[in-house]
C-alpha cells in the first residue's frame, strides 16, 4: 500500500490531462492561441495535448518540442533562449 497515494495521483494527473487535452482542442481560442504562436515563431514545449497539437498543425514543426521527460526540458529552455525559431519562417512566407 505504500504506492498506492502516488499510483492514484499519477492516475488523476493522467485522466486530468486527456479531459485538459480534448477541452482544449475543442476550444477554437486554445487552438487559435498555439497556431499563433507558431506563426510568431516562439519556441514551444507540449506535454499531454496531442490532439491540440495536431488541430493546431504543430506537429512535427521546428522549434515544437513534446516534453516526455525533466531530461528535455532543460533543452528546450537552451534552444528557447536562442530568440526566434527563425528556421521556420519560411514555412509562412507567401509563393
């Protein structure tokens, strides 16, 4: 019974994130919000929103890191802090 609080926990943080997931990618402004950020060129980490991230078409895009472990977070935060994701600019210019 020694795991069972923080089994328990981890369940509610999962079942918390896939009901946050599917609210969010039901929410035209939650979408709206990371496509924005996108085209703005931020550098972005996700953890637990995959339906979001492919409604908002940020899959697979330079500079969208997918945060599975406290390992890629601190290299997310070293590319962040490069500014711009300037690579992906041409994704957005006009043909």
């Amino acid at each position: 019974m020694a795991g069972t609080e923080c089994d328990l926990l981890g369940l509610r943080k999962e079942v918390v994130r896939i009901a946050g997931d599917k609210s969010l990618s039901a929410d035209p402004n939650g979408v709206s919000f990371l496509m924005d950020a996108c085209r703005h060129l931020k550098s972005i980490a996700l953890s637990g929103v995959d339906g979001l991230a492919e409604k908002s078409q940020v899959t697979g895009v330079i500079g969208v890191t997918k945060l599975s472990s406290s390992t890629n977070i601190g290299s997310f935060f070293i590319f962040a802090r490069q500014g711009k994701v300037w690579d992906r600019e041409a994704a957005f210019e006009p043909e």
